[in-house]
C-alpha cells in the first residue's frame, strides 16, 4: 500500500478569523439534510493540496485562506491556498522540520515548474505517467480512486473518469504501469505510424503515376539535360550581360558627372554676366545724371528773382546778379561746379567703357557655359537611350530567362526524383516494417510479462472485490474485474452477471460497487507491496439511493460496518485506512471510533466553526 495519508484538520479565514475543523479520528461522519453544506465542506477538503476540479462554492470563495494540515507517511505537512483564487500558489510547508520557511507552488505551470498537486503526488510515491493524451495528476488520482462525489457515486464508474485515464491511473496505482513499458508502447506506436505513413504515401504516388500525371522517367531526364544545357547558355550569357551593364553605368555615371560640373559652371557664368550687366546699368544711370547736372549748370543764368519773381536788376561785373554781392575768389562759383560736373561726367564714361568689355565677356563666358552644358546634357541622355537602357534590358532579359531555366531543371528534377520513388520508397517501407515488427516485438515481450501480473493481480482484486461486495450485499455471488479495462461485473443470486452500465439507472447497486471496488483496493494493497493507493477514502455520501426500511436498511448497516472494518486495518506505517463521509441520516447507532460533525442551518461547516485555538 502506499504511505498513508491522514487529515488532521481544516482550517480557513474569514473575516479576519481562522476557524478550525478537525478530523481526530480515523472515520469521521458529516451528518445534516441536504443543503446543509456537507458537499461543499467535501469538495474544500483537498482543495488546498492543489485540486483543479474541486467546485469552489461561495463558502470557499469566501474564505481569505484555506489551510490543510496532513500527515503523508507520518510526516505532518500543511498546505495553505487562497480560496477566491483557485489558480494562486499554495504554500507547502514541512511542520516537522523547523528550518522549513515552506515553498510556494503553482496550480497549474506550462514553464515546467513543479505544481502543489505533483508535489504532493511525489509524496505518495506516484510517478508522472502518460500514455497519449492520458496524464496521471493528483486530479485524476482524487477522481479515480480518493474520492466519490455525490453527484456521481451512484451513477457513474469511478467518478465517470474518462476510460484511458481511468486506467492509466489504476495500472500506476496496481502497479503496473512503468516507464521502461510506456517507452516501448511510444516506440512501437511511432514506427506503426511511420509504416503506415509510408504505405500512404507510395499508394498516392502510384495513384498519381496510373492517371498520368507523371511523366515517362527516360523522357523527363533527356529534357532535364536539355535543359541544364540550356541554363548553363543562359547564365553565360546574363554574366556577360551583367558585365555590360556595369560597364555602361560607369560610364553613364561619368557623363552624369560631366553634365553636373557643366551646369554648376553655367550656373556660374551666368551670375556674372548678371553682375557685370547690373554694374554697367548702375553707372550708366550715373553718368546720364551727371550729364544732366552739366547742362542744368549751362543754361542761360535765371533774370528773375527766386524770391518774388520780377526781373534782376543789371549789375556791375564781379557782382552777383541775385544779391548783388561781390563774387568771391578770382573764378566764378558757377564755373568750378560746371568743372566738377564735367570731370565727373568724364570719370563714369571711363569706367562704362571697361564695363562694356567686361559685360561682353561675361555673356560670351555665359553662353560658352550654356552650349557646354547643353552638350553635356544631350550626351547623357543619348549615351542612357542607346546604351544604358538597352543594356540594363538585356541584362534582366538574360536574368529572367536564365531564372525560369533554372526554375525547370529543378522541376525536372524533382520529376525524375519522383521517377525513382518507387524504388526508393519500396525499400524505406522495407526498413519501417522491420523496425515497427522490432518494436512491436519488444513491446509485445514487455506486456506478456506485464500481462502475467496484470492477470495475477486483478484475480486478486477480484477476490477481495467480492468479499467486499458480500459484506454489504450477501446476495451477491460473483464478482470480476477485467483486466484491461479493470471494469466489472457483478452476478446476484436469481440474475445474470451484469456490468456496472447495465445495473440500476440509480441507487445502491452502483454505489456499493463504486465503494467495494475502492475498499477492495486498499485490501489488495495490504497484501501487495507494489500496490501504492493512497489509504484514505472520502465518500460524499454513500448511502445515496438506500432507504431506511426493509431491505435497504440493513444493506445500509453493513455498508456502514464494512467502512469501519477498513479503517480498523493498518497500514504498513501503522496508520489505518482514514474514511471522511457525508451522510443525510445520523448514523443508526453510536460508534466509539467515528466522530461525527452534525450540521444544519444553525451549524455550518464554514460559517459555525471553531476558531482556531
């Protein structure tokens, strides 16, 4: 059997308050009428370990924390979880080891980080087993063979876990599932896929080959030649091409150059020739003042007066007409200005005539400049028009036609590929057959073995299934466990064997099967050490579908006597089988050993509980 797993209490906060359910003894009833909170104190039990199907109620969500002390061979561990976040971390915390601060765990992790739930599977000594898409998880452990829940106990086989779960979970807990034979059952499965992978494959070829759709080989390697001929030309002649090309924008890149130093010096020439022009034009307008000046100072002298206008009188020489004064100096003011006029008139048409040959030279620079570019400009273009362009489009021509040659041969040759798949194909289906028959070989020599103590252990189950199931209902006969799907089937007096589908639709005959399958387990696994299912049992209530008179009562006691009778047994550790149910009615009678928590509206599990001393 594997280490015995022992709650020893529940604890939760709320409102700022820890309160305390404690489970003192090995058998411990939760007794009230329906809606009294029995299923939900259930479903919280194992919550804290890390459950993801567990049905968190409002009570839970309610709960700040979730605290479960347990004892896994011995050892006291507690787990604490939040109970409105069902995916937050649970502390897993050593109570028997004082340097344990505890680690945090995820629920559920795709980093490969160790979950709460494998945490504690390890501690029952349960490897991660797959098979497929069927995973061992502490989930599928707690729904196969920990617990049954009310809403299936009487209608579904064990829990209504999915069938390659179900039996992946009771092979690691029998005992006879292992790595070495998982490994061999992949290796098998894998060379069966690739035979079959390769079978298909040769059958569309061939279907592809009777249609026509393949070419005839000895045809398709002569074109395939030719056609490497061909690009081989081709190529050839897009590298020369390519060579052309390169040379032709070197040189169009050269004219491209000559015509930019051509423009920029037009450019040039034509500022000066706008400077030198606006020079002459502003002396000229110097000189044509200056002339005017001169001949405002010839002009016949005024004889009226700028004052008042009447005439001047006639005065004596070397008097000034106007005022009469004697003129100063031996020369006449009038003359020197007339002078100065003149020199100046005579100075700005100096200047306009080294402005004429400056101009001339500047425009005849200019256009110099303006025919250079020109000519630079008309090569450029022609050399592009009847070199460059022409070049350029015979070298993507040879590129394009020495591209989609090469596109053909490899076409060709993946056809002449395919023309030699046949026999290609013929030999690697060849080799996947022998290495699938190999493979099946060793996986079929493993489960010979395997079937040996598959065999020897369900017999046994078997056995103590029927013990089990006379305990509660004598009028059983028989009882059988298949050993592959590790179903059953139950045979009463006056009746033909029936499977648990064919039993009752509800009721007792598919929960005491349900209940004497997993007792059953637990015997086996006190006389079978490769065994290793968890001895603690909880049973959301197991008198579903039995009533309280006749028949149904005592069906009712024994099953009761038979829970008890398992909890009396111990362990290998030393600790018996613990058993946590819920029941409607209180129990027929007073039992030293079991405990029983009554709950009604004025007691509920959650909201009525104890505080935590």
């Amino acid at each position: 059997m594997g280490p015995s797993l022992v709650v020893e209490r529940l604890e939760f906060l709320r409102d700022g308050i820890w309160r305390v359910r404690s489970f003192t003894s090995l058998v411990t009833f939760l007794v009230g009428h329906s809606n009294a909170g029995k299923s939900t104190a259930i479903e919280a039990l194992l919550y804290p370990l890390g459950l993801t199907t567990a049905r968190i109620m409002p009570e839970v969500r309610s709960c700040q924390k979730i605290r479960l002390t347990f004892r896994v061979a011995g050892t006291r561990w507690q787990a604490t979880r939040k109970g409105a976040e069902p995916y937050a971390r649970v502390l897993i915390k050593n109570l028997d080891d004082e340097n344990d601060i505890g680690r945090p765990l995820p629920v559920t992790s795709s980093s490969g980080e160790t979950t709460a739930g494998a945490f504690v599977q390890d501690l029952l000594g349960l490897p991660a087993a797959s098979r497929g898409s069927a995973r061992l998880t502490l989930d599928t452990l707690y729904g196969t063979v920990m617990a049954l829940r009310q809403t299936t106990i009487a209608s579904a086989f064990l829990g209504g876990m999915k069938g390659k779960e179900r039996v992946l979970t009771l092979e690691v807990i029998l005992g006879l599932w292992s790595e070495a034979l998982a490994s061999l059952e992949r290796d098998a499965s894998e060379a069966e896929s690739q035979h079959r992978a390769a079978q298909t494959a040769l059958s569309q070829f061939k279907r592809l080959r009777d249609t026509g759709a393949l070419a005839d080989p000895e045809a398709t390697r002569q074109e395939h030649r030719q056609k490497e001929r061909e690009h081989k030309a081709a190529a050839e002649a897009a590298q020369a091409a390519s060579v052309l090309l390169s040379s032709s924008v070197g040189e169009h890149g050269r004219l491209v150059a000559l015509h930019r130093a051509a423009e920029q010096q037009r450019r040039k020439a034509a500022k000066q020739a706008e400077d030198a022009r606006a020079r002459f034009d502003r002396i000229t307008a110097d000189l044509a003042r200056a002339e005017g000046v001169i001949s405002g100072l010839l002009s016949t002298p005024p004889m009226e007066c700028v004052g008042c206008g009447q005439g001047l009188p006639v005065r004596e020489p070397g008097q000034c007409r106007q005022c009469g004064q004697a003129v100063h100096g031996s020369e006449d003011r009038r003359e020197k200005q007339v002078a100065a006029a003149r020199a100046k008139a005579d100075r700005l048409r100096l200047d306009l005539k080294g402005l004429q040959e400056a101009v001339a030279g500047a425009e005849r620079a200019s256009g110099a400049a303006e025919e250079a570019a020109a000519h630079a400009h008309a090569q450029r273009d022609a050399y592009e028009r009847d070199h460059l362009a022409p070049a350029r489009q015979a070298a993507q021509q040879a590129e394009k036609e020495a591209f989609g040659l090469s596109r053909d041969v490899a076409q060709l040759k993946k056809q002449i590929d395919n023309a030699d798949y046949l026999k290609a194909q013929a030999l690697a289906i060849t080799a996947a057959k022998e290495r699938m028959k190999a493979a099946q070989a060793a996986r079929d020599a493993a489960k010979a073995a395997d079937e040996v103590r598959r065999k020897e252990v369900t017999g046994r189950w078997s056995e103590f299934f029927l013990r089990r199931l006379q305990q509660i209902n004598p009028a059983v006969e028989a009882a059988f466990i298949d050993p592959a799907d590790f179903t059953t089937r139950v045979k009463e007096r006056n009746e033909a064997d029936k499977s648990f589908d064919d039993s009752s639709v509800g009721g007792s005959p598919k929960a005491v099967t349900n209940i004497a399958l997993l007792l059953a387990l637990r015997d086996l696994g006190r006389v079978d050490a490769q065994v290793r299912v968890p001895p603690l049992l909880i049973i959301d209530s197991p008198l579903s579908g039995l009533g309280s008179t006749g028949l149904d009562q005592e069906t009712s006691l024994r099953l009761i006597d038979t829970l008890f009778s398992i909890a009396a047994d111990a362990a290998t550790d030393g600790y018996g089988c613990q058993i946590i149910a819920a029941t409607n009615d209180p129990l027929p009678r007073d039992y030293s050993e079991v405990r029983e928590i009554h709950l009604d509206a004025g007691n509920r599990f959650f909201d009525h509980a104890p505080s935590a001393a």
